[in-house]
C-alpha cells in the first residue's frame, strides 16, 4: 500500500472530469436547441449549415422580391384596365362623329371630350407609379415639360438677359449620360419656327456621320439641319453644347439671310432660323420664338421614353433574375395624338387609331399578365425550396433531443457515480493506519 500517490482517486478523477466535459456539452446542446455550437462541435458541419443558412435567407428575401414584383404588376395593370375604359370611350365618340348625320358642332362637342380623353391617357401614364417610380411613363432619353412629345408648343414663360418670353420650350438632355448616349444614335427631332410655318429645323444624331451643321431653304425661310456624331461627346451636357456649338455656325448667314429680322435677341442665344432662337446652360437647349404673333413647336417624338429593362432578383445567387419590360404607354406610344373627327373620313381615321391602341394595350396588359402568372410560380418553387434546404440544415445543426436527453441522463449517472468512486479511492488510504495500530 502507497500512501504518496492515489492512483485509484487519480483514476476515478480522470474520467470523471471527461464525463463532466461531455455532460456539460449534453447540457449546451439542450438549452441552445443546436448540436453544433461552435467550429470545435464539427467543423466540417459548421460549415455546410452556414452555408444552407445563408441561402435559406436569401431564398426568403427573394419570396419578398417576387411578391413586390407582382404588387408592382397589378398595379400597372389596373391603370391600364382604366386607360382600356377610356380608349372604348374614345373609340365610341370617334364612332359616333364618323355619322354624317352630325352637324359641325355635334363633331366640335365631340372633339373637345376625345381630346380631353386622350389627355387622361397621358395622366394615368405619367401619375401611376409603384414605390414612387413611374411604371407606365419609363424615363425619356430628353425631358421636355410636356404630355406630348409629338408637339411640344413653345408656350413656356422664360427670362433670357432680363427679357420674359412667354413662346418657349426647354429640352433637358442632362439625363443623358455614357452608358445611354448610345440610344441616340439614328433619332431626330425638330422645332417649327411657328404653328403656322412649313420651316423644318432638324436636329438629328448618328454614329457614323461626321458632325456638322448645313443651312437650307431659301433666303426669306431660311433653315438648318445639324448632325451630331455622339462619339464627339460624352454626356447630355456635351450633346446640348454642341447642338448649340453647330447651330451658332450658321448663325450669322441666317441673320442676313432673313429680310426684316430687325428684332432684338438676348446675348448668349443665337438663330436657329427665321424668327426662332436658343440658349444653352448645364445640358439644357431652350428653344423660344422671336415673333410675337406666333408660337413656335418641338416635335421630338424620337426622344420620348424608351423601354426599362426591370430586374427581379428572384435567388439567392449573382443573376438569378426574372425580367420585367416596362413601356412607356401615353398618347404618342400608342398613336393617338392629334385625333380629328370634323368629317366622315378623319373620323375613320381615328376609330382605326384608336383601335390600333386598344390593341397594344391589350398586348402589353397580355404580356404583364404572363410574367405575373410566372412570379407566381417563381414564389412557390422560393417556399418549396427555401423549407427542403432548412429541413437538411436542420439535421445537420439541431440537436435531436429526446437522444441527447438519454445522453445526458447516462452522463449524470456517471458523473454521480465519479464522485462516489473518488471519495471511496480517498477512503482506501486510511487503512494504512490500521497497520500501526
């Protein structure tokens, strides 16, 4: 008997401290509901539920994605339900003045209330928005104040050098920057010297043609067409400042040209023909007529709104999108500008027009109705995955409980059992005092 060391307490020690160590891992399985905890639980399990992890939450963002895209779908769509009421509304007036059996103020009564439809048409495009965006009106390559690109009238109010005129129209180009100067290439626009005057001055943009500016037309109308290479520029600031640049070198040949153009014009502006000038400032072209009798138009139907690609991020990986096309749906996309029903055959002219338009509002409608119709099993496939992945997640990370309850049962046991084991070790030295007894 040895006295120095108590190998049999040493013993009995060692596993009881192991049996403690594994009890008090039972016990942090049971209160966190996890089997792994920490990397040290099971490194290589860590690492597959984080993984799960977090494409389960981006699998549920994406749900939340999907059902906003539909959201925005039904929207839109219920403006174009509205905008169908009126076009058949529209179409019934344009039906009705196609009768010759209405005098000239029947069709006069019945012009006024299709223009005021046409102009609810491009109410509902530009006001109907989701999340403050604009859904049926996407942003225009240029801005001009105006529902209607197809004839822009210089009616605003401006002050050049302390002068007001009240026949202006201003072009904002600012919106133009390097990743859509390319969408300009091959469109035009044009500004009327008045409502009355044939004159046509073109201002067109192009990729391969050489910059430049030619006068045209005769001494007394004089007029300018200007191409601008948009490899010559880099944004709407540049694109305004060099449509005015081409513009200005015909001035001075435009002046004399023009009989009686005795009027007076600010500094800073020049002729873009008879009776009309422009300004330029910070990517905006201000267009105003010089007469005071007649009021000058911008036709730039060109540069109306182009279609937006609308991305939905529909996964939990880089791209895994469903794309939206939304179109700009108001009165110059869908051809009916200008509607005139005074006699038999303008009154058909229109009634075909406007069933021209019907019909692309019931294919666009045709087309969000479809992509709703896919969210909506894009979001059913995002739940079914979403709870298959957290079920796998689940095996591999939570603790099974009623096995680890038994586990932790045998430990307690065990650890009880340690303890009774130490104190019986501790106890078998004490013989040794028998031996002097």
């Amino acid at each position: 008997m040895v006295i120095q060391h108590n190998l049999s307490a040493m013993y009995a020690n060692t596993h009881f401290k192991k049996t403690s160590r594994v009890k008090e891992k039972n016990m942090e399985k049971l209160s966190s509901g996890y089997k792994v905890n920490r990397a040290a639980d099971d490194a290589a399990s860590l690492s597959i539920s984080e993984k799960m992890r977090w494409q389960i939450r981006g699998l549920d963002k994406a749900v939340k994605n999907a059902e906003d895209g539909k959201s925005l779908i039904q929207v839109a769509d219920g403006a174009l339900n509205e905008m169908h009421s009126v076009l058949q509304r529209t179409n019934e007036l344009a039906t009705q003045a196609a009768n010759d059996t209405n005098t000239e103020a029947d069709r006069d009564a019945i012009q006024r209330e299709i223009d005021s439809l046409v102009k609810e048409v491009n109410r509902i495009s530009k006001d109907t928005t989701f999340n403050t965006m604009p859904i049926l009106s996407t942003p225009a390559l240029v801005n001009i104040d105006t529902d209607d690109y197809s004839r822009a009238t210089l009616d605003d109010l401006v002050t050049i050098a302390g002068t007001t005129y009240s026949r202006s129209k201003a072009m904002d180009f600012s919106a133009i920057t390097g990743s859509n100067l390319e969408q300009l290439a091959g469109k035009t626009f044009q500004v009327h010297c008045s409502q009355g005057c044939s004159q046509k001055f073109v201002f067109s943009f192009t990729d391969s043609e050489a910059s430049g500016a030619t006068l045209g037309g005769s001494a007394s109308r004089p007029n300018i067409n200007v191409v601008v290479n948009i490899n010559d520029v880099s944004d709407g600031v540049e694109v305004a400042q060099k449509i005015y640049d081409l513009a200005a070198t015909c001035d001075s040949t435009i002046a004399s040209a023009s009989p009686g153009d005795t009027k007076s014009r600010p500094a800073g502006s020049t002729y873009i023909g008879h009776d009309n000038a422009m300004i330029v400032e910070n990517g905006v072209l201000t267009f105003f007529a010089l007469d005071s009798s007649n009021h000058g138009y911008i036709e730039a139907e060109e540069l109306d709104a182009s279609d937006v690609n609308l991305n939905l991020q529909v996964g939990a990986l880089e791209k895994q999108s469903v794309e939206i096309q939304l179109r700009t749906i108001n009165s110059t996309t869908l051809g009916i500008n200008g509607l005139d029903v005074s006699d038999f055959d303008k009154a058909g002219d229109a009634m075909t027009r406007i069933q021209n338009a019907i019909n692309g509002v019931s294919e666009y409608r045709s087309y969000l109705g479809a992509i709703q119709n896919r969210l909506e099993h894009t979001i059913d496939n995002l739940k079914n995955t979403s709870e298959n992945t957290q079920s796998a997640e689940s095996l591999i990370r939570d603790t099974d409980m009623a096995e680890e309850i038994a586990e932790y049962s045998k430990n307690n046991i065990l650890t009880q059992a340690g303890q009774a084991m130490i104190a019986q070790a501790n106890q078998t030295a004490q013989g040794v005092l028998n031996l002097l007894g």
